[in-house]
C-alpha cells in the first residue's frame, strides 16, 4: 500500500514539477520584456499571478493546500517587516499573496538562477552578498528604508535558509536591526510547510498547510535581540504546536 502510495506521489510530483519549470520559463521570458519598460505596479501585478498560478497548481496536482488563520493581524495602513519560519519553497510564493507590495530580502545567487531569477528581479528584491556582512547589512538597511517608505512590506527568513521541519535555525539579526532602525513593526509568520514541501526531497506530500499570522510586534525603543527574541519564541511555540 505504501508502495502504491509513493508511486502516486512520484507521479504527482513530477506533473507539479514540469508544470512548475514550463510557467517559470514563459513567466520570466515575459518578465524580460516588461522589466525596463512598465511601472513597479504592474510588475508586481504580474508576478502575483504567477505565484497564484504555482501556489493553486500545487494544490490540483498535488493535494497541498492550507488552513490560514490570523490575517486579520495585517494592518491595512502601515507597512512592516514580516518575519517567517523557513522549511520549504511554500512560502516563498505564498507570502507576497498576502502582504501588499512585498519586497524580499535575498541572497544575491538566487538573482542568477535561469528564469527563475531574471523574473524575481521585476519586483526590486533587496539582494545582498552574504560573505560581505558588514556591507550587507548597510544595504539592508539602506533599501529596506526606501522600500517601507514607498509602504512596501519587508520579507525575512531570520533563519537564512530552510530548515527541516522539526529543526530550528540559526535566527539572525539582521532583519531586527532593520526593525529597530526604522521603529517599523515585525509580524511574525509560523507554518509547517515542510512536512509536504520539504527541502531536498522530490516527493511532494498532499495534505493540510497551517501557517498562522501572528500580532504585530512594535519595535520603537526596543533593541535587535529584544524583537527578534519575541519574534522567535512566538514563531517557534506555534510551529511546535501544530506540528512540524
């Protein structure tokens, strides 16, 4: 039975995995041609309904779709910087579905992934050089300025990479220096993304997504250890939760 199960969900990843690659390749083709000639509104317009596309065709092809709750903790008239668990490729697309105009931080490589990169650009991430800390952290901080000034949302991965589920990262500081620079506020986002979408593995698993939007967390007058400790405790308790 279990045999029979894993074929189907090799055949299902795979289906997900041509689908994933053809829309990747015509979205950035097309992103190519708009990047220099269209307003950031529309880019960001179109790149929403690529990730809609992939976020909904994993949940056809593959059974994986999602239990949200706590939205209603997204305030509708300022702009902030969110802070997410990070276990799998999940929440990379579903994300910037849920915040207005987000802009996200990243490392510089990903920028050079074939298609994939040429259209991440269109929506201006703030690509840093990771083994360059001290300038990275300057044009964080610098960018992440300008964008929460345009009332853009700032997307973190404190951890820097996926994690397993069921493991904890290393939480950096970098996104909580921002926050206390600015006095912008932090949400928090926790998921369990990992147990279907996990790193590493072809095998996407069918099943139920939580990922839960947690209260803004005010910075002003707070130090970087201080926020991302709330940010972190929050994160960790509720993934610990509802497992994974």
């Amino acid at each position: 039975m279990n045999f029979l199960k894993n074929i189907s969900y090799f055949i299902r990843s795979l289906i997900f995995t041509i689908y994933l690659i053809t829309a990747t390749m015509i979205y950035s083709l097309f992103c190519i041609l708009i990047k220099w000639t269209t307003p950031f509104k529309f880019r960001y317009a179109i790149i929403m309904i690529w990730l809609k596309a992939i976020i909904y065709g994993l949940k056809f092809i593959c059974g994986i779709s999602w239990e949200l709750s706590g939205a209603e903790n997204i305030p509708k008239d300022r702009a902030g910087i969110i802070f997410s668990k990070h276990q799998s490729t999940w929440e990379t697309f579903f994300l910037p579905t849920l915040f207005p105009q987000t802009t996200i931080i990243l490392k510089r490589e990903l920028l050079w992934v074939p298609f994939f990169g040429w259209g991440l650009s269109i929506i201006d991430p703030i690509a840093i050089n990771r083994s360059d800390r001290a300038s990275a952290m300057e044009q964080v901080t610098k960018m992440g300025k300008e964008a929460l000034n345009m009332g853009r949302w700032i997307l973190v991965f404190p951890e820097g990479t996926r994690i397993p589920a069921g493991k904890t990262g290393k939480y950096r500081l970098g996104g909580a220096r921002l926050a206390s620079a600015t006095h912008a506020p932090v949400i928090p986002v926790a998921h369990n993304a990992g147990r279907h979408w996990p790193k590493g593995n072809f095998l996407l698993k069918p099943g139920v997504i939580k990922i839960e939007i947690g209260q803004l967390i005010e910075t002003e007058g707070k130090k970087p250890d201080v926020v991302m400790g709330e940010a972190k405790n929050w994160i960790e308790s509720r993934v610990k939760e509802f497992g994974g």
